[in-house]
C-alpha cells in the first residue's frame, strides 16, 4: 500500500510541477522575517530555491509559488493524495500523529491550569485544526473551542466530530473575531506554509489576550538532522514550505510582533544516524525528481546502515542521538511556547 501511495503521489506531483513550472507561477521575495534582500543560496531541490538571510538567518524559498500556484497545489489530487494518509488513514501515523497532539495539550494546561477551574470559561483557538482530533480533545479538557481549516473535506470532518459550529473555512486574515478574543492560540505544522509570516504573526498577537499563549510546533532548520541532510530532508517540499525557521528566526519573528517567549521544547523522533545515512540513500516522498547514488557510494551506504540496523546498535542510536540533540537545542522539532504580556 505504500508503494502505490508513493508512486501514484510522485506521478501527481510531477504533472503538477511541469504545469506550474512552465506557466511561471513565481514570485521574487526578500526574507520574509527582517526584510532584507541579502542573502546567499541554501540550495536547490525539484528546481525550488531556497535561500538563507545574510541579516537574521531566515530560510526561506524564492522565487516562491505565487498565491495562485500555492491554491492549485492545495487543492490538486496530489494534495489529496497525501492527505490519504496524513488526515484520512488510519493506523500508526495516525496515532503516532493524535499522540502528539495530546501531549501538547498537556503542556498548554500546565501553563494555563484547568479550564474547569477558571471563573471565567477559556477560549482556544486552533488554526489548520485538520481533522480536529486537537480541538476535540482540548474540548473534553473544557477549553471553548475555534478552529480555521481551509480543507472543505477536513472541515467538515472536524465540524461532525466536535458538534460545534466555530470551525469555520477561512483564512485568519479573513476572520472577524474581535482583538484580545483567545487566551490559547495553537499550531502546528502550519507556520511553515505561512508565505507572509509576519503579518500572520501580527494578526495572532491580536487576537490573544493579555497573558494569553501562542503554541507553535513546527521544525526546526538548525536541528542536527538538517545540518547532516540539508535539503534532502522531507520538510524541503516547494509545493507546502516557503519557510523554515530555527529558534532564533521564530524568536525574533515573535518578539517583532509583540509576543514574548516563555519556554521551548525539542523533539527528534526521527533524528537518529540511522535515518541520516538512509536520508543519502533513498529520497522521501516529498522529492519529485529523484536520483541514484553512483554504484560505490550506494554500497558505502548500504554497509553503513547494515551496522546501524544490528540490533544494540540501533537501540544506542535511538536513545542517544535525540537526546543529544535536545541536549544542546538542535532537536528536530521545536515546541515554541511565546506569552502576549501587554
């Protein structure tokens, strides 16, 4: 099955990367965080160009899709294809996937307490809610719940599975709730789809409370896996991510825009030497052209990871890299916890 997952999204993404290649759905930006146009190229991958800011550090892709090519993307089979397994499937990346977001809950309500316990009722917010398995379960903790899904399919989805009718389909710039409305705002997996991240943010500062907190989860370029794999790395999908931000570039996005930080967690599920090697070896899904080692460096690699699969190896590999990589804060991915103080 996921064979034919992979090559009937590859074959997708291809036609859709030919069609939008060559009607040059384009756009030339500066970075997107501090504004500066010097900057030096990261690398290139599927014909996308990224390139890192020579001010502030920001990875960023340009030219990048125009709003239109980015509109097709999300609505294309493609995308749907994709979507097969991410939000419509079912088994262990599903679950995998709803465990994350329960643990999140979890430190959002040891910062915040429990809504059953305030005077007041606590309103959270959730933009790109998916499915709204998130809002369900912060639902069930007492929290009021609001979601924003473009998806018509996932909204629909989210809105049978919460019963409630403050899940609406439009973008957060489009929304009419009033200021200071929200004392959570919570996301993941969304900030690096953002084109216009500072305006985004803007809008989120808004939007909370005083003392109110902003929960990004979103990965985490400077992490020791995209040190040893660069643009090889899955994240690196022109289709979806413009941006890729380390903790200093969404720190400075944040302090920009009146949010202060209060904490920050790493994860490295996946950052391990076995998945560095095999990140050589094969191409993920998110490669659209992809190619082949030459025959000495495929056999290198394979010798290498056969080490790395013997069996106290990979049980050392999978408990001591990500915990060094925590360790010193290049972890794969990053929970960034920011408080609106004034």
């Amino acid at each position: 099955m996921l064979e034919d997952f992979s090559l009937r999204l590859n074959n997708e993404l291809k036609a859709l990367h030919h069609q939008i290649f060559h009607s040059q759905n384009f756009v030339e930006v500066d970075c997107p965080v501090c504004g500066s146009a010097d900057s030096t190229l990261y690398g290139v991958k599927d014909a996308f160009s990224y390139r890192r800011c020579n001010v502030c550090t920001m990875i960023y892709m340009s030219p990048r899709l125009s709003d239109v090519a980015t509109l097709a993307f999300y609505n294309s089979k493609a995308n749907e294809i994709y979507n097969e397994i991410k939000f419509h499937g079912t088994g262990s990346n599903i679950d995998q996937d709803n465990l994350v977001n329960y643990h999140n809950l979890e430190i959002i309500l040891k910062r915040v307490g429990s809504p059953s316990e305030k005077s007041e009722s606590l309103k959270l917010l959730e933009v790109g809610c998916g499915s709204g398995f998130f809002l369900k379960s912060a639902q069930n903790a007492g929290f009021d719940v609001y979601g924003l899904e473009l998806n018509a399919r996932l909204l629909d989805n989210a809105k049978k599975l919460l019963g409630v009718e403050s899940i609406y389909g439009i973008d957060v710039q489009e929304c009419d709730f009033p200021n200071e409305q929200f004392d959570v705002i919570y996301l993941r997996d969304v900030i690096e789809h953002i084109h216009s991240p500072m305006s985004f943010l803007h809008k989120l500062s808004a939007l909370l409370k005083v003392g109110g907190i902003l929960f990004i989860e979103t990965h985490n370029v400077d992490g020791f896996i995209f040190k040893a794999v660069g643009i090889r790395h899955t994240c690196f999908f022109g289709f979806e991510h413009p941006v890729h931000w380390s903790s200093k570039t969404l720190g400075l996005a944040l302090d920009k825009c009146g949010l202060d930080f209060a904490d920050i967690k790493f994860e490295s599920q996946d950052c391990t030497l076995y998945e560095m090697a095999h990140y050589y070896r094969e191409s993920t899904f998110t490669t659209i052209f992809k190619s082949s080692n030459n025959k000495i460096l495929d056999k290198f690699l394979w010798v290498i990871l056969r080490f790395l699969r013997i069996p106290i190896i990979k049980f050392l590999d999978s408990l001591i890299t990500p915990k060094v990589a925590n360790l010193f804060g290049y972890g794969s991915t990053m929970k960034f916890i920011a408080i609106k103080s004034k």
